[in-house]
C-alpha cells in the first residue's frame, strides 16, 4: 500500500536557524512528488514538483531534493513570514490520477 | 484570473441536512478534485474528474456525489449530512491527473 509519511510533525525554530524537513514514501513506482505550503485558514499553495531522484528545485529560502525514498524541503536562514504547515503529496504510477498527501509538517519561526 | 474559487466559506448543518459545495476555475483545466482535510490526516481524495462527464471515487467517497457537466464546474453534494463529514474541503485542479494541482480557499463545514 502506497503511504506518506512526513517528520517531525512539527518544527519551532530561531530566525536564521536553518533545518530540513522530511518527506518518506512508499509506492511502487513514482510518477511525481509534490511540496505545498499552507497557511491557517488557507488552501494548500504550490511550492515544488520533482520527478526523479537526484533532482532539486530552489526558490528563495526553499530547496527541495529527492532520492529513491524520501524528499527534504530545506530552510534555510528562515524568517517569521516562513512558519508555515509544510505539505508533501506523492503520485504514483499505480494510482492514476490520485495524489496522496502526508499528515504534514508544521513550522513556527520566531524573531 | 480567479483560479479556483470556492462558495460558501463557511456553512453549518444540522445531521440529515443536504448541500452542495460548489467549486469553480477558469483555467481550463480538464482535472478537477475534491479534498477532506481533518486534524491530524492530511488531504484526502474524495472524488475526482478527467473532463466533463467522467467522474471517479477517491479514498473516502462514502456520503458523497459528485458531477461534472462542464469543464469549470465540479460541486461536491452531501445528500444526508453527519457529524463524521464535519471537516474542511478543499478543490483543486490540474492540466491533467499527474500535473500540478491548484488549490482553492477552502469551505470549512460543521455538522451538527
């Protein structure tokens, strides 16, 4: 069975102080693996798409990578205006056109 | 452009009570999709749609209709409101089943 799972479930962190989030998958073969961000009271706001292992995509204080079993979104050097709940959605090649969420990852960064 | 709209924010039911969620976009996108997210679980599929006519049923779709008869529209109906359906719903849509999915605001509802 295809499952997502993502850790920690939360993250509090200094301004400036960087981390990484993980995002593990199980699925019998990976069609994409997607990053979203979600404010309170929001609906989930696109961050990143990766298809294949090895790959990485930045934009500004963000980089996401992939390997064969699990995505890292990174942080670095985080601001207040980056907590967040960090979502990663999975599809996969035996679940045409369902996509497959983790719990999610919420970040708190204080001043 | 609007992107993905979604009507009412919020709506309380009493158990029983039918409704319809409505959800929009002007994008053109064929994919469209409807989310439960509940404390604690993450999105969950409960129905979606390749195009205009042609529906299928997710994780959770139990209590739950769906139709499409154009491409902007996809309204999620419940024809018996419980308490187990008190969640946040979110509608998305995409070019196509594996592209990126746009999300819309969201419709908080509570079952009572």
């Amino acid at each position: 069975e295809d499952q997502v799972t993502q850790s920690p479930e939360a993250l509090r962190l200094q301004e400036g102080e960087s981390s990484s989030l993980n995002c593990s998958y199980t699925v019998s073969g990976l069609r994409g693996l997607f990053w979203y961000r979600q404010d309170p009271g929001k609906g989930p706001e696109f961050l990143f798409t990766l298809y294949s292992a090895g790959e990485e995509k930045e934009k500004e204080r963000l980089k996401a990578t992939l390997t064969k079993k699990e995505s890292f979104l990174h942080i670095t050097a985080p601001k207040p205006e980056d907590s967040a709940t960090y979502l990663c959605a999975v599809h996969a090649t035996d679940s045409w056109g369902k996509l497959q969420f983790g719990a999610g990852t919420q970040v708190v960064v204080t001043p | 452009n609007a992107g993905v709209t979604q009507t009412p924010k919020f709506q309380v039911l009493k158990t029983g009570q039918s409704m319809t969620l409505q959800c929009a976009q002007d994008m053109n996108h064929e994919y469209m999709s409807w989310y439960r997210q509940d404390p604690g679980m993450g999105l969950r599929l409960i129905h979606y749609s390749v195009g205009a006519g042609i529906t299928d049923q997710g994780e959770v779709p139990n209590g739950y209709n769906v139709s499409r008869s154009t491409t902007e529209d996809f309204p999620l109906r419940l024809l018996s409101a419980a308490p187990s359906q008190t969640s946040v719903y979110f509608c998305a849509s995409s070019w196509g089943p594996t592209d990126t999915q746009y999300f819309g605001p969201g419709t908080r509802l509570t079952v009572l």
